[in-house]
C-alpha cells in the first residue's frame, strides 16, 4: 500500500439514530425540504415507526471542548452548539439555508465564510437537532495544505 492510499475501515455505515417526538414533521423537513432520499421504512403494528434517509457519505467529527467552542465562535459569536451537532455539506449554502428556514428550522447563525475556507450556516431543526450546512470552497487537497489542518493519524 502506498503512502497516500487509506486502509478500507472496518466499519460499512455510519447511522445517526434520532427520536423525533413529531415524526411527521421531522420526515418532511429531513426527507422532502432538506432532500435526503429515503432508502428505507418500516412500521409495526403498535405505531413503531422508523425511516432510514440517505445522508451521503458519513464521517464522525470529533472536537475537544476548545476546538467545539472556536467553531461556535466563528460560525455563530456565541457558544451555542449542545454536545452533538448534525452537519450536512450541501452545494450552496445560503439557498439551502433560505430553504429549511421556509420548511420549519430556525436560522441560529446566516451562511459566513470560516477560516478553513468553507461557508457555514446554523440552525435548529426539527427532532430538536443543532445543525449545520457547509459549502466546501476548496477541496480536501488543499484544505489539506494549510497551517493548521493534517492528520494525526500514525
């Protein structure tokens, strides 16, 4: 293997479990005004509901305190974010922003461009997630290259 191939991940999926009082309400926004397609659902006969939307490709981010409250600070000038934060990298931020404030989220922070080079956005959405929408402005490659971003992978 050479040095800039990444070893295949054990790991085939990762699933974001959410419990949403308003089921309903939640499907809509996720599935029809966010536009996440919907690979699956299944019921029960005692009103057990789920339905599984395809979200892309998955990550886990993972922030010590400093690092959660610099985002929070950059993106919104306030600590705001509770100890998860659902992000969804979209095309054009400040549209999809105008969107799920128009399908039922609340606008916590408008579209700002970060420091890495990215456009962000805040909100509260349904099933009582934080959320955010980022538009990548340069690719990974060259995020890669400046102060501040690597691996700490061995």
């Amino acid at each position: 293997m050479s040095s800039s191939e990444v070893p295949a991940s054990p790991v085939r999926q990762l699933r974001l479990v959410v419990e949403a009082d308003d089921y309903e309400a939640a499907v809509r926004f996720y599935r029809d005004v966010l536009g996440l397609p919907e690979q699956a659902a299944f019921s029960s006969g005692d009103d057990a509901r789920v339905v599984i939307l395809d979200a892309g490709r998955a990550t886990l981010e993972i922030a010590n305190p400093a690092q959660k409250r610099m985002i929070d600070e950059v993106e919104v000038g306030r600590q705001v974010a509770p100890h998860i934060r659902v992000a969804f990298e979209v095309d054009d931020t400040a549209g999809t922003t105008d969107r799920l404030v128009a399908g039922g989220a609340t606008q916590v922070a408008p579209p700002t461009t970060t420091p890495w080079h990215s456009v962000n956005a805040r909100l509260d959405a349904p099933a009582d997630l934080h959320i955010t929408v980022f538009q990548e402005l340069r690719t990974l490659d060259d995020r890669s290259s400046l102060d501040g971003f690597g691996t700490d992978a061995p």
